[in-house]
C-alpha cells in the first residue's frame, strides 16, 4: 500500500509486471510437465493453457491486428504460434510463446535501463514553493509563483523557479541542471535556477520567473520535445518495418501455395513458411535503433547538453568544423586588465579613481579592477557624468577625473601628447596621469578543449565574431586558432558559415546572443549557451545548459558512438536474417530456433545499444 500511496500509475505498472512473469512461470512449468509420459493424453490442454498463460495479451493483439491488416511483430508470432498449435506441434508453439516473452522482458529491462536517465531529468520540477507573505510562509503549488514573490528555500529543497538571492548564503547543488558535481556558492543579489537544490542553509529568493519560464519547466519540454523528434535512421526504420512486415506474410503464403501447387510434401513446407514468419521478424531493428538514440539523447544530457530530437544527432555526429561566436563560448564574457600603466601618480591611487567613478557605470570595468587587485577603496565621486562610447567624468576629492578614450580627452581640453592608442586612459586634472588595456578573459583549460576536439574528430576550429579585429586575433593567436573572421555583421556570419559547408563539411555552431539565431539556424548542428538569448535558444538544435564547452568532446564522441552502433545493429540484424532464413529454407530447422535467433540477436543489438550509457 506505501508504494500505491507513493505513485499510484508506478505501483500498477510494478503489479502488473509481477502477474505477468507469475504466469510466465506457470507457463514455464505446464511446458515441463507437457513432457510426462503419463499425461500424453492432456498434453493439447496442457499446451494450450500454457500458451494461454504466457502469450494471452500477445495472441489478443496479434488476431486484431489481423483483422486491421496490421501487420506487424504480434501478427507474424500470432500466425506462427496458431499455426504450430493446428499441425500437432504443441511443445514447439509453447516455446515459440516462453522464447518470444523471455525476449520481451529483456527488452523491458534494457529500455527501463536507457529511461533512467531520461526519468531523471524529468524530475528537477519542484512540486511546492514556500511563499513568504507578510510573517507567514505558505505552501503553494509551483505553477502558483509569480514575477516578483519571495520564496524560503530550505536546505534539501529544490529551488522551484528562476531568481536571485535576496536574503542568506548557501552551497546548491547545480548538477541536476548543468551536470557539475561541484557545489556552488551563493550568497545575496546571486542568481539561481530552478531544478537546483539548497544543501546546507535557509536561503530567500525573489522570483524572476514563473515556472513555465524558468530553466526546469524549459528542460523538461525540450526532453520530451526530443524523444518524439525523430531523425532519418529511424523514421526510415518506422517505414522499413511496415512495408517489410507485409512482403514477408506474402513470402510465407507463397512458400504454401506454390509447394501445394507443385504436389510437394505440405507439412515441410508450412514449416518452412512459418519458421520464416518468425525468422523475419524485424524487432532487432524497431527496438534497437530508437533505443540507441534514445540512450544517445540521455547520456549526452548527462553532460549539460539538452538535444531536441535524434533527428540532430547524425548532424552532430559528422561535424567536421566548429565555429565559435567569440565572447561567452571561447571566452568567459568578462575583461580583465591586460596592461596596467601609472605614468604619474602612484598605482595603488590610479586604481582607486578608476575603481570609485566605473562603479557607478554599468561597465565591467569595475569588476576587472577589483578582480587586479583586492581591498581598493572606493571613494566619494561628485557630478558624475557618463558620455555614452567615451567615457565618465567625475569629481573626487576636488579634482577633476576623465577616464576614458581620446574623444572624451579632446572634449576636456586634455594635453594627448601621451595619449596611447588602443587603451582607456585616466587623466586628474587634465593631465594625463596613466593608462589601461583590457582584454577577455579565456575559460578554463581552453586549449586543452580544442585539442579533445580534434581528438573527437573535429578537423577545425574557427571565430565567428562581430568583435574587433585585434581583439579577435589576439584570442585566437593564443588558442592556435587560424580561421578567424572578425567584424561580422549577423548576415556575414551565416554567410560565412555558408563558404565552410561549401566544401561538404558539415559546421557546428555555437554561440549565445540574439544576433546568433540566423547563424545557429544556418549551421548542420546549432548550438547555444544555456545563459543565451531566448531567440538563440529557440533556434538552436541542442543547447549547452552547463554552459562549459569542456563537455562538448565529449558530447561529439557520444553522437559518433551513436551513429557507429546504429550502423553495426543493422548490418548485423540484416545478416542474421539472412543466415536465418537460408538455414530455415533446408526444412530442417524447428520454429522455436527462429525464435531463439530472433530473440538472441535482439537481445545483442539492445545490449549493443545500451553500451552508450556507459561513462
């Protein structure tokens, strides 16, 4: 009763699992005692109750899709079984029933097994938010939080919706989400997803989202949007099946009219014809294909990416070049300070005027210099005044500050005789007193990622960027890069991705900005940052939700192991017919040995198949 109490529908799926290997053990033992001499008179009953037993439901669905002309596995097992029991072979069509079900269970095993990562995923939704209202907190169902709520998250909990925090400091657990195991550390104004989970501390968070837009609601829609999105492989499977299926009944009906025809020996022959219904029976390939794409599409989530439909996986699986939008995918999206030059006054001091007048910006610069260098004061800035693509000017401790570009220097009457190019520069004064470069800030391990890539079967790597030149070049001289195209309009990215798929390469793109979308749209394989635009979101054929490209070796090694079982699995499947089928033309082989074939090499090609979960 606690398991019914629990999940209603997986308690009957599990009692209803339970009955049917009880029956097939039953089934089992009435086969055994149908040897005992002295039960040869009851042995038709005996048989006939044990295919009942074990193959009821098979035998149901098999007679109706007869009658729908619906030919599919259950109807050639159904003939198969039907016709055996009529010709005297009671012991073979029981075997043909224990043989066909012991299959099924192992399928079912197997596809549980591929499912487990699927289910996993699906279950990041938190079902509750504890609404705080006033000094009260009330339970209410997630898809009840609105923009702008203030939610207790308690340690164990999942966070229910996209926000920031507004009050506490914690470890989450993201990996539920991007796949990082290491905890993350949050404290107030700190973003968090949904779908993560609170392990040590109280936190409040303001909701930034309601559900059905936050980062779990969005992921499990894009799992399920996968699982029914199918790709060339196996919609050309769906449709192989349901010609072939029907070509070999008719096969079948030939090899019993033409013998009868020709005055041959009939009880051969409908065994010949029956072994080859159930020797043709194509279940290697309808289960084994989808299932590999579908272990595919969970073993690569489990590595922060979130494909929408194994229709993408081919295309992935043959990249050959892939193209990076620069800042944000290569790049962390954040400056540092490259060269730091105090021409006039000390540097300690320089540091804190640019520090005190961008924190008041919105510019990342402010950031960069306390990342230089810890503990800068920040002083008082009077008459602030921000010239849009130039610079601030502001006044601390009575002197005039300009810190910015040349314009904003020339605008104020500033000496540039010391001007340097390229650099953002502060003057006190008027005079000219140091100067800054900043430059993008490389992700970690970079160049190792790009070398895993080539070692995945990547043949290049190129920059798609609408950055300047220098900047660009300068990321790529250092990552090895020799594709590198900078100043680039949207239109000149797709464009160019247009001139790298003229050779018959296929490109994989990634990027992360609204700008992306035609490009990621364009490419064989689009890709976009978990962190990027909802536009480039909705575009993109997989998105990278860890938002760490180091995954993306593995991910490609992932999709081509895919495509090489998925091509091992039909040619073996194929030429196990084959060899089948050519053994059961002598008339010498028994119907329950096609069973015992067509079960074994399912169970191979399943087995096969689910190799591409393993780490």
């Amino acid at each position: 009763m606690a398991c019914c109490s629990h999940n209603h529908e997986e308690c009957e799926v599990k009692e209803k699992n339970k009955s049917k290997i009880v029956l097939y053990i039953l089934s089992l033992v009435l086969f055994g005692i149908g040897f005992i001499p002295a039960l040869a008179e009851y042995k038709i009953w005996i048989y006939l109750v044990a295919v009942l037993l074990a193959g009821y439901d098979l035998l149901i669905e098999g007679i109706k899709n007869l009658f729908k002309l619906n030919f599919e596995e259950s109807t050639l097992m159904t003939i198969a079984i039907i016709g055996a029991f009529i010709k005297g072979d009671y012991p073979e069509s029981c075997l043909v029933v224990l043989l066909f079900k012991l299959g099924e269970f192992l399928e079912e095993f197997a596809e549980e097994k591929s499912n487990k990562n699927i289910e996993d995923i699906t279950k990041i939704k938190a079902n509750n938010a504890n609404l705080v209202e006033g000094d009260n907190v009330n339970v209410v169902k997630v898809e009840n939080v609105k923009i702008g709520d203030i939610l207790l998250v308690k340690p164990g909990e999942k966070i229910p919706v996209d926000g920031i925090v507004t009050a506490g400091t914690s470890q989450i657990d993201t990996s539920p989400i991007t796949g990082e195991s290491k905890p993350v550390r949050v404290e107030e104004n700190n973003e968090v997803v949904s779908g993560s989970i609170n392990l040590n501390s109280a936190i409040y968070i303001k909701a930034e989202k309601e559900y059905k837009d936050s980062m779990a609601s969005q992921i499990i829609d894009l799992v399920y949007e996968a699982t029914n999105n199918k790709g060339k492989t196996e919609k050309f499977i769906t449709k192989f099946s349901k010609v072939y299926t029907p070509i070999v009944i008719v096969i079948a009906i030939l090899l019993v009219i033409v013998p009868l025809i020709l005055g041959a020996d009939m009880d051969k022959w409908i065994d010949i014809a029956l072994f080859f219904l159930v020797a043709s029976c194509p279940c290697s390939l309808v289960i084994s294909i989808p299932l590999s794409f579908f272990s595919c599409i969970g073993a690569i989530s489990k590595k922060g990416m979130i494909i929408k439909g194994t229709k993408h996986i081919e295309n992935l699986s043959k990249t050959d070049i892939i193209a990076f939008d620069k800042t944000g995918t290569l790049t962390t999206g954040k400056m540092v300070i490259d060269k730091l030059e105090a021409t006039k006054i000390p540097e300690n001091e320089m540091l804190e005027y640019i520090y005190s007048i961008e924190s008041l910006s919105n510019h990342p610069i402010a950031t960069a210099v306390a990342n230089y260098k810890k503990d800068i004061e920040k002083l008082e800035v009077k008459d602030y005044i921000e010239y849009s693509g130039h610079g601030l000017y502001g006044v601390i401790n009575g002197k005039e500050i300009l810190f910015g570009n040349k314009k904003l220097m020339e605008k104020y009457d500033v000496d540039t005789a010391e001007y340097v190019d390229n650099t953002i520069t502060l003057a006190v004064d008027k005079q000219i007193v140091g100067y800054i470069t900043l430059k993008e800030e490389l992700r970690e391990n970079v160049e190792n990622i790009l070398d895993n890539l080539k070692e995945a079967g990547v043949k290049d790597v190129a920059i798609l960027t609408g950055d300047n030149k220098k900047a660009a070049k300068n990321i790529a001289d250092k990552l090895k890069i020799s594709q590198v195209y900078a100043e680039l309009l949207p239109q000149e990215k797709l464009n160019k991705v247009k001139e790298l798929q003229a050779d018959k390469n296929k490109v994989t793109f990634l990027g992360d900005g609204i700008n992306d979308s035609p490009v990621i749209a364009t490419a064989d394989f689009g890709m976009s940052m978990g962190t990027g635009s909802e536009i480039a979101n909705n575009t993109a054929d997989g998105i990278l939700i860890s938002n760490d490209i180091a995954s993306l070796p593995t991910i490609i090694r992932i999709a081509k192991k895919t495509m090489r079982i998925v091509k091992f699995n039909i040619t073996f499947s194929l030429l196990a017919k084959l060899v089948v089928l050519i053994v059961g033309l002598f008339g010498t082989a028994p119907i329950w040995l096609a069973v015992l074939a067509d079960t074994g090499v399912t169970l191979l090609t399943v087995l096969n198949a689910l190799r591409i979960l393993r780490k």
